[in-house]
C-alpha cells in the first residue's frame, strides 16, 4: 500500500517526536529525510505485505499462556497483548510480512505451537491469500510462510552483502507496522555502528527494531530483522538463504521435551499451618485482625529441587505466618508423599529452602542445573518460560518461548529480561534453557514492614551466591509446640521514638544509619538479661542480630494499643459498652507480645544475640541471651462468670507495673463486662480491678470463680485507678440456678 506524501510528512514528523531523528552532528536535513523515505518506500513497498494469525484453544481447553510482543504503529514502542486476550476478542495477530518469492515471506516467529493456530494468512493489495508456517529460523526469530498460491503483483526481496558503516550514509532501518495497511514508519540513521560484543559467544550484536529493513548507502536491502537486537559480521550480514532453519513439526518437539524436563524439575509441595487462634485461651492477637483475607493454612506451592538435594521454593509468608508452619510435604513423582523440612528463608526474595527430612532425594526426581552463563548473552539460544501451578498435587506446567531480545537493569547492575516472564498470582515463573539448565526465576521482593513488594527477576547467578552464602534471615523460621505460644524477650519496657524524642537523644542519624524507626527503653525489669547487659531507661534499641550472624533485624515500636491514659476511658458514659465491651481487653499497658518482643520471638528463645542500642548519642553493642518472658496479660488465666455477666484475668506483672501494685496485693482484672448483666447494671466497667469478694481478699481468677458463687448476694470491693468502692449485687434465685448448671455442665 503506497503512502501519500502527507501521510509521510506526519510520520515523519512522528519518527522525530519518537526518537528517530538524525544523531546528533550528523548533518540530515528535513527534505533529505523526506526524500530518503520516499525512495525507500518506492524501493520496497511491494515487497512487503501483511500476515494475520488467528489463535485457539490447546487441547486442554485453555488459551495460550503468553505475552506477544509487537511494535505499536501509533508510539512506535514495543507493548505486549495477552494471547488470551486475542483470543477472546477473537482478533488475529497481525504483522509484516516480507516477500522473498512470489509464494514465501519472511514473518516475525511469536512462538505458536501449531495446535495453538486456528489459520494464517497473507494479505496482499487487498487480496487475502491463505498460508502455513514451512520453516523456523530460531536464532532470526523468523518464519517462513508458503502461500496456497504465489501473489499477483508482489516483488521479492533481493539481497546484497555489501553494508557501509559510513556516518553520514548506510546503516538505516527502514521498518513498517500496520496503520491501516502497510506503511513506512520512519527510519533510524547509524544504528548498524551501535555494536555490543559478546566474547563469550564471539558475536558482535547491534541494536535493532523488529519487521525491518537494514539498507546500506545505496539503497539495498542488506537482511531483514525480527527481533530488537541480533548478531552479525563487521563486513556483511546474512542474507535470509544463509539462514539455518527447521521443521515446525521439530520445534513442536521441542517444546514438548522442554516442558517435559521443566516438569521433572518441578516438586508440587503442600504447606500446613497450624491456626494460632485456636490456641489462646479465646484470646486473639492484636495482630490477627489485621491478617489479609488471602491468608490460608493450606498453601499448595511449586519447588525446584536443587542440584544438592534441597528444595527451593517460592513462599510468600511473613515472620508470624511463617512461625506457624505445621508441616510440608513433596509430592513424588509415584504419587507418594515425603516429609520435607524448612532450612530457611531469604531476607531481599520471598524464596525459602525446604530439605528431605531423611536427608535423600527420593528415586525419580531430577534436579536443576544453575545456568553459569549471564542471561543477557543467551539471547541467540533456545530459552524458555516455565510457569507451574500445583493442582491438587500435580504440576501443571505452562511453556512458551522466552523474548531475551531486550533487558532492564536491576538490582546489583544485573540485567533481567523483558517480556511475559512474570508469572500470575499463585504460579510459578522460571526462564529455562533448552539444555535443561535454569537461568532464573521470579520471585517477589521484601520491603517494608508487612515484607510485600514487586516480583523481580533472580538470576541462577545470583541464586547460586544466595544458596552459597546461607545467608537466611533469621526472623524467618519456624516455632514448633509450646514455642508458639511462648514469647522471648530480654527484659525491657519500650515505647515508639517520636521524631522529638529522637533529636533530645540525639539519635536521628544513627537511627537512619540503622534504617529503623528505633523503640525507647521505658522499663529495665529486675533479673532480666537487659539488666545483666547493663541496658538503662533512656536508652534506644537500634537493632538486633544473632551472634553468629552478621543479618541485622531492625528493632521499632510501633504498637498504639498501649500507653493510652485509661481515665479518659472512665470519664466517658459509652465505656462499659462499645470498644471494650466487644473486643475484650486492649490495656493501657505494652503488649508483651509485640514491638521489640515480637522480633525477639522470631530469633527464638534461647538464642545468644546481640543488640545494638543508643546512649548519649552513641552506638554500643550488648551480648546477651533471650529468655522466655513469664506470664504476661495476653497468656494470663482468664474466667468467665456467667450469672455475673463478667470475665476477669489474673494479675500479671506488666499489670501490676502499670498499677503500682505490689506482687502479695490482691486483685483481678476485669477484662470484659456483657452489657444488661448484674455486673454492667452494677457499675462494674473493663480495666477496674476486683480485690476482694465478699469481703475476702481475691488472688486470681481461679479464687475469684470459686468466692463469687457461694452466695446470692455479692459484694465485691472495685479499685478504679486510685479510687475503691463497694458494689454490692443481688442475684435472682433463677439466674443462680441457672448459672449453677450452666457452670456444672461447663
């Protein structure tokens, strides 16, 4: 299809918006410019003709799980369409097609196995001519098409081995995308000098654009290129007939086996966790309403088993789910289960490395080989992208081929590739080598609190150095019996550090060397490790690590269910009711379960650290062990008392800090009182403490439950703050009766 001159000025104009204008000090004016397209237009325009590919579903049903990749006519950008959607829309592939006889032309190869091609076609000066895929040329990421029948009025290409690299003549691209048929879109002046090399594959690469034209300073074609980079000779390039190709049938074949070895690499693992909430006296954590709903105690993930018998897999799981990990399981290839157990998980990735618990890789599995080559000099070879889900203990495993024709920096100067890699929610993503090598696999980032972040490619390079290195973060692990329940800590009270706080101790600037938030000692208890170390009230905790580590877990408070001051509560006339009615206890006292404990719990009880804190502006460091924190509030005896409408807890130590209470000074706790109950109705309120029953002292709930029913009339003596009283209750003979059974059956 012939372009008009304006529709030449336009894009021309677009060329130069989009960064296809002349290098700079290049000398192209923009009536030369014209001229040239036009010339190169006239040259090749009738060589050049369209191909459409309509998809269908494989034979499983499902559409084709990959990206396609095509130059956008409008931005002259790359942007990738989902087969699927294609498929759904039920619109065709579409893109240039170049005659090299009047019945074959060259296409861009987008990988389609050939159950996956519904038809094909070539489309010439309106004329719809139908064709088939005849060879593949895999390192041009190229295909030949053959037509039912040659096309009236197309004239092949003719190619000449003769290329200048000349700066102010030779090396330009002239390429087409559709835009209503066929058009020239531009042209890149002196990208043929733009050479990379690649001494380990001894190739000299150049920068390129994919269905283009590489012309010399005369005017003739040189080759054609499909893809964004590709190699060639300083003095020539190869002509399409030096191209080395392949059956389709074969490639089809070798998609199989690719998929086949990427199966046999792939482990399907089960991971149980075990419900904490169950566990807690009825008690929920603080923390456990905040839990995404995608949580689940049943994860079905993918593994690659490693070349020493470990397991690798992707386990997007923070600290407290991961603490909880109840069991995991391999799936083997017969069908039967073996235990596996958890090594450890990494700090930057969301990739832990699970082991057989008998210490052998069981009879039929084969493990991977880490690719020592850099991905981005594997362009020319056969990659591929594996994405594997486990369904119900079987790997599905999706392939298609891999577009490393471009790159993106990422972290460490390391280059990722581009393109429909990334794997959807629940599945796995790996690039693979037709050798059977890995050279990478997706996983996600940790950053931040709630350790969350985009999915980033990790090459089998660095994979090798992570797994070298062992250098597992260690609040990742798993906490096994009691241990769940149990909290470590080494003694102290902390607050959250307000940025004014933090300038009067001078800590700013070691708390950004630290990357942390900090946590303010408020409290050194008697006995504890932090008083043997020498910790004091004022001082400011940086970070923590295990002695035998160099990993640092950063140590912050920022917990805001304590430290508020409970007598606005009682002042207000909603506070029997409302927050503290329906949701129990959220005390003015630290949670001992959280801040800087909850990071201590995940190093694990026992375990030698050392912490790193500030003093007078100054960094120290103490060694020390984590101990196992007593009885505190949240795993403190609790009892209810139906007739009464009432739920105390025993007096722990916190508790008894907060109060200024001595350890011999009865008491319970009132943590919950059913509005419309004799309690509610008597003035009892959450957070008031009951020292004595009918005039008898009360040392725990236990002796509360037993002194409370031994008559219908009940006084109890109520401290509130520094205020006591006597709230005397009357019982009704029903109601005794009744919670006399209720407490029989209980």
């Amino acid at each position: 299809m012939k372009t008009t001159a304006t529709a030449l000025a336009a894009l021309l104009a677009l060329a130069a918006v989009d960064g296809f204008a002349a290098e700079e000090g290049k000398v192209d004016s923009p009536s030369a410019r014209r001229e040239r397209i036009a010339t190169l237009d006239r040259e090749f325009s009738n060589s050049c003709a369209l191909v459409r590919t309509w998809l269908r579903s494989d034979e499983d049903g499902e559409p084709p799980d990959f990206g396609i990749r095509y130059l956008c006519p409008n931005c002259c950008n790359y942007h990738t369409i989902s087969a699927s959607e294609l498929l759904g829309d039920e619109r065709p592939i579409e893109g240039a097609a170049f005659a090299v006889a009047q019945d074959r032309f060259l296409v861009q190869d987008v990988h389609l196995k050939s159950n996956w091609v519904e038809r094909a076609e070539i489309v010439f000066e309106g004329e719809v001519y139908a064709a088939r895929p005849v060879s593949r040329y895999p390192a041009e990421k190229a295909v030949e098409m053959r037509t039912e029948r040659p096309v009236s009025g197309v004239r092949p290409l003719v190619f000449s081995r003769r290329i200048d690299f000349a700066d102010d003549a030779g090396g330009v691209y002239y390429y087409r995308a559709r835009e209503k048929g066929l058009d020239c879109r531009g042209m890149k002046p002196s990208a043929l000098a733009d050479f990379t090399r690649y001494a380990d594959i001894g190739l000299d690469v150049s920068a390129a654009v994919a269905n283009a034209i590489a012309v010399n300073s005369s005017n003739e074609a040189a080759t054609v290129s499909f893809r964004s980079r590709f190699a060639h000779g300083r003095d020539s390039f190869e002509p399409p007939s030096e191209w080395k190709g392949e059956d389709p049938a074969f490639f089809d074949g070798r998609w199989a086996a690719a998929e086949r070895e990427a199966t046999m690499r792939a482990l399907p693992v089960y991971i149980h966790l075990d419900d904490e909430d169950n566990r807690r006296n009825g008690f929920t954590r603080h923390y456990s309403r905040y839990r995404s709903d995608s949580d689940s105690t049943d994860l079905d993930m993918v593994g690659v088993l490693l070349p020493d018998g470990e397991v690798l897999v992707w386990l997007s799981l923070d600290a407290s789910k991961m603490s909880e990990i109840d069991k995991i399981e391999a799936t083997l290839p017969d069908g039967s289960k073996a235990p596996l157990e958890f090594v450890g998980a990494f700090a930057d990735y969301k990739l832990a490395v699970l082991a057989f618990a008998d210490g052998k890789t069981p009879a039929g599995c084969e493990p991977a080989t880490l690719s020592a080559r850099r991905v981005e000099t594997r362009f020319l070879e056969d990659a591929w992208v594996a994405k594997a889900q486990n369904f119900n203990g079987k790997v599905r495993m999706r392939l298609a081929r891999a577009e490393l024709d471009e790159f993106r920096v990422i972290r460490g100067g390391e280059a990722a590739p581009v393109g429909d890699i990334y794997p959807r929610r629940g599945a796995v993503g790996a690039l693979v080598f037709g050798d059977g090598t890995l050279g990478g696999i997706v996983a996600d980032r940790r950053s931040g609190e709630r350790y969350s972040g985009d999915n980033e490619f990790v090459s089998a390079a660095r994979l090798a150095k992570l797994l070298g290195e062992r250098d597992f973060d260690p609040q990742f692990a798993i906490r096994k019996g009691k241990d769940r329940i149990r909290v470590a800590w080494i003694g102290v009270e902390t607050q959250r550090l307000t940025d004014d706080i933090a300038r009067e101790r001078r800590v700013t600037a070691l708390l950004s060397a630290a990357n942390t938030s900090g946590a303010l000692v408020t409290r050194v208890w008697p006995g504890t490790p932090a008083v043997a170390a020498g910790l004091k009230e004022g001082d400011v905790l940086l970070t923590v690590r295990l002695a035998k580590s160099h990993r640092q877990v950063q140590l912050s408070d920022n917990d805001t269910s304590g430290g508020f001051d409970i007598s606005d509560y009682f002042d207000s006339e909603d506070f029997g009711g409302g927050m503290f009615s329906s949701m129990g206890a959220v005390a003015p006292w630290p949670n001992v379960e959280s801040g800087v404990n909850a990071e201590f719990t995940r190093l694990g009880i026992g375990k030698d650290v050392v912490v790193a804190y500030a003093r007078d502006g100054e960094r120290r460091e103490a060694a020390m062990k984590l101990e196992q924190a007593p009885v505190h509030f949240q795993t403190a005896k609790r009892i209810k008392n139906k007739e009464l409408g009432i739920k105390v807890a025993d007096m722990t130590f916190e508790v008894r800090g907060y109060f200024k209470l001595g350890d011999d000074a009865p008491g319970v706790v009132v943590e919950k009182v059913q509005p419309g109950h004799p309690a509610a109705i008597a003035g009892v309120r959450p957070l008031e403490i009951i020292t004595h029953v009918n005039g008898e002292p009360v040392m725990s709930a236990k002796d509360f439950a037993k002194k409370a029913k031994s008559s219908r009339t009940i006084t109890l003596s109520i401290r509130r703050l520094a205020a006591t009283r006597v709230v005397r209750i009357e019982l009704k003979e029903q109601e005794k009766k009744e919670g006399e059974v209720k407490e029989a059956q209980k």
